[in-house]
C-alpha cells in the first residue's frame, strides 16, 4: 500500500533531505543481486543516528507503514525487496566504529560499517574480525541473516562472533541485549534472537563484535582432484583427522572455467579444493604438510602455493568473485542461487546428488562450497523469461533442501530464508514455525518489519 500522506509529512520533518521518493533512489533500492523480483519501495529513508531510526520506526508503526531494512544489497535470497512497498531504511550512512577494546578482543560499531572497512580500522591493532561471506557486507546486514562464509569452519558464523545489539523494535522503542561480559546466565538471549531475524523482529543500530588476533603465519594453496567425490570426500577427512584449517573451499569445474576466462589463470579443469592455514610457522608448516599427504590419498594433485600476502590476496579475490565470474559463463542469464548445508557425513554424497540433478534437468550450475562445515552452494545460471529454465532450477534448489532435511540438515546454511525459502520453513522446523511467528507478533503485532520475509503466510 502507498505511505500515507501523514507518515510521508512526518518523515520529511523528521529527516529533510534524507528522506526520498525519487524513483531513481527507489528503483536502486529494489533491486536483487538475484533471480528474485518486487516492486521498488515507496520511499527510501538514510539515518545517521539510532535517534533517526527510533523516530522512523515510531512513525512507520503509527501509520501501519512497512519497514525493510537496507545495507549493501547483496543478500541472494530477496531479503531487502518490498513485495508490499513501504519504506526501505538505509543504513549505510550509519558508518562508524564507534569503540574499539583491543585488550578485550572488541570491538562497537554501527551497522553500516563493512566488513573490510573494520578489518581496516584494525590494522594496527594486531586484530581482525574473520567472519567474510566474500561480498563486503554491511556488519548489520551480516548479523540480519547470521552470515557465514569461507572462514567459518575455523572461526565460527556471525551467531558466534556478535555479543551484544542494540536494536530499535517495530514501535520505536530501543533496547541492547547482550553484555561485553564473556558470558552470561542472566535472562533470554535476545541476541541469538535477532542475529538471523533478517529484519523482521527490528532493526539493528549498534554491534559489539568478537575479535581475533591475526595469525602469526598464513599459507594458502590451491589443488586438483580428479573427480568431484575425491574432492569433497578429502574435506570430510580432513576434517575428521583434525587438522586446523582456516579455510577449506570446494569449487567445481565450470567454477574453475568461470575463474581461467575472468583472470586468465591456467587451472585444470575439474573440482579443486582452496585452502588455507593460520598459526605459528611451525604450525603452519606442519598443518600444510598434513594436508598435502591426506590430499595425495585421495588423488590431489599440482598444488599451487600463494607464498606471499599479494598471491593469497588475488586467490580469494577470484574466490570471492565467483558469482560475477560464473555468471559470465552465459552472458545475459540471471541465476537462481541456493544453498544448503548437512552433517559431515553426508557431505559427499549431497553434494554428488546435486550436480548428478542439475546435468539430469540440462542446467547450468556452478557449485561452490564452505565445505569445512557441510555448506554448498549452486549458482543455477537461467535466462529471463525462460519459463521452463526457471521451473527447472526450482526444482532443483527444492529438492537439494529436501535432500538436506532427509539426512538432517538445513534449507540454509548460510543465505538465510528471504523470499526464496520461506516455503520450506515448515518442513524443516514443523510446528515451531507457530512459535516463531508468536514472537513475531509479539514484537510486531502489526506485521510492518520486512513483511513478506521468513515466515510462510
């Protein structure tokens, strides 16, 4: 519905020129980096201040004004479209680190400050902030979805490294959950709550995040298998073994393809593993030599060693640009991006499953995977209008979540729910959907925070 004339006055008292209707700034605010599609927003709102976002919110739930909340837009599963118009809230001009504690291993900031951009500000520090899902995401936007990413495996999700929010609730109001204290036993732990709501609880306006000390060492490599089940089964021991990987990344051949026409690398083409190594030179050392010989057990072969920070900088570069790269395998088509995640155990033959489905339905359908904890990706290249394509790659992206659910595992290991998914949330959790959605109508009893997202119905 259009925003009342009322909110619209209000609004523009409260913000000035920070408020906007301009169809330009709509039109880039309802944008996907994916297949998903909506309406633009109405408006488009750019706080500087928690002050600024309680007044919005304030008005918004006084006018039954929808909220969608914004940060770099690079979400794969339509989290920050309008399907029902309303309001779209950036928060990129909410930029600052507000507090560093290096003795405490910490650090406040507000949500549109990126990743990289933290990670900057701690040079100096001897610190970093390891969550990295490879776009340059906004830390608020991370925490909406619980990001994840290359190295979770070792340093763990946004769930694990977010101690304390502050976050103003669909009314207005402003609360902080979480404490700077390593651990607490004091009452419900609203922030695991909101790390993952993907807006639909309130909006956050503060992070206090876990930091980590930057590895004395660092060795990356990259290194040929000749079949996808060797490569993904060399994860599941190495994992098994024990062997402290900072990252271990799965690609696939048309990934490997995707990679030689967009940097002119001269890989073979077929599955790879990239990996990495983090500690002391001996460790370091020690932990790489483990890993070559359990990968020569399994067929791993022409390892390529990044041994200085520029060479390991351009391999997670092309890592990281790997949606845009395979994307160029068939110039025009959009994609239908999906992702799931299994127990260990299960990781070889899910990920053969998926590839066997994508060739059986005549699809293109690069996979990539944070394999280290069972999440893989696949990026299902289709072109616009292509109706029976997209059928196609629905089907697909539905049957790899249905196998996840099988063997125990989730529709999501990392992307979150968004538009994409929500017709599967009940078949993963059952009747603790009716608990979710009766926490969403306790704290949004009028359904204004990023409707249309998460919950089926």
């Amino acid at each position: 519905m259009p925003i009342p004339a009322a909110a619209i006055d209000a609004l523009q008292a409260l913000l000035g020129d920070r408020f906007s209707q301009a169809q330009a700034e709509r039109d880039l605010h309802g944008q996907s980096e994916t297949f998903h599609r909506a309406r633009p927003p109405d408006a488009v709102a750019f706080p500087v201040s928690t002050a600024d976002v309680s007044g919005i919110m304030a008005i918004c739930h006084a006018q039954g004004v929808p909220v969608i909340g914004w940060g770099t837009g690079t979400s794969l599963e339509g989290h920050a479209l309008a399907p029902h118009g309303g309001l779209v809230v950036d928060l990129m001009r909410m930029d600052r680190v507000l507090d560093i504690r290096a003795e405490d291993l910490q650090a406040s900031v507000q949500p549109g400050v990126t990743r990289e951009a933290l990670n900057t500000e701690l040079r100096a520090t001897g610190l970093f902030f390891p969550v990295d899902p490879g776009a340059n995401a906004s830390l608020g936007g991370m925490a909406a979805t619980r990001a994840s990413g290359t190295t979770a495996v070792r340093y763990g999700t946004m769930r694990d490294n977010v101690l304390a929010l502050e976050v103003v609730l669909a009314d207005g109001r402003v609360i902080r959950t979480g404490t700077r204290a390593a651990k607490s036993s004091a009452g419900y732990d609203l922030t695991g709550l909101f790390v993952g709501s993907e807006g639909t609880l309130g909006i956050i306006t503060e992070l206090t995040l876990r930091l980590h000390g930057q590895p004395e060492e660092t060795a990356a490599a990259v290194c040929a298998f000749a079949t996808l089940e060797a490569a993904v089964e060399c994860v599941t021991a190495t994992i098994q073994s024990g062997i402290p990987m900072a990252r271990i990344e799965f690609i696939d051949a048309d990934v490997v393809r995707a990679f030689n026409a967009a940097t002119g690398t001269q890989m073979h083409i077929g599955p790879h593993l990239m990996v990495e190594f983090h500690g002391s030179p001996a460790s370091v050392a020690a932990d790489a030599q483990a890993f070559g010989a359990l990968a020569q057990d399994f067929g791993g072969t022409g390892f390529d060693w990044a041994t200085t920070p520029e060479a390991r900088a351009a391999l997670w570069k092309m890592r990281h640009n790997a949606y845009r790269s395979c994307l160029a395998l068939r110039p025009g088509a959009t994609a239908v991006v999906t992702d799931v995640c299994v127990p260990m155990s299960h990781l070889p033959e899910a990920v053969a499953e998926a590839a066997r489905d994508i060739r059986a339905e005549g699809l293109l359908g690069p996979m990539v995977g944070h394999v280290g904890d069972g999440n893989f990706h696949s990026q299902i290249l289709v072109m616009p209008g292509n109706d029976a394509e997209m059928a196609a790659a629905k089907r697909v992206a539905i049957r790899m979540a249905e196998r996840a659910l099988s063997v125990g595992g989730t529709i999501t290991g990392e992307h979150g729910v968004g538009i994409g998914k929500r017709g599967l949330m009940r078949a993963q959790h059952g009747d603790a959907v009716d608990v979710m959605a009766a926490i969403k109508a306790a704290l949004d009893p009028q359904g204004i925070m990023n409707p249309g997202k998460m919950l089926p119905g």
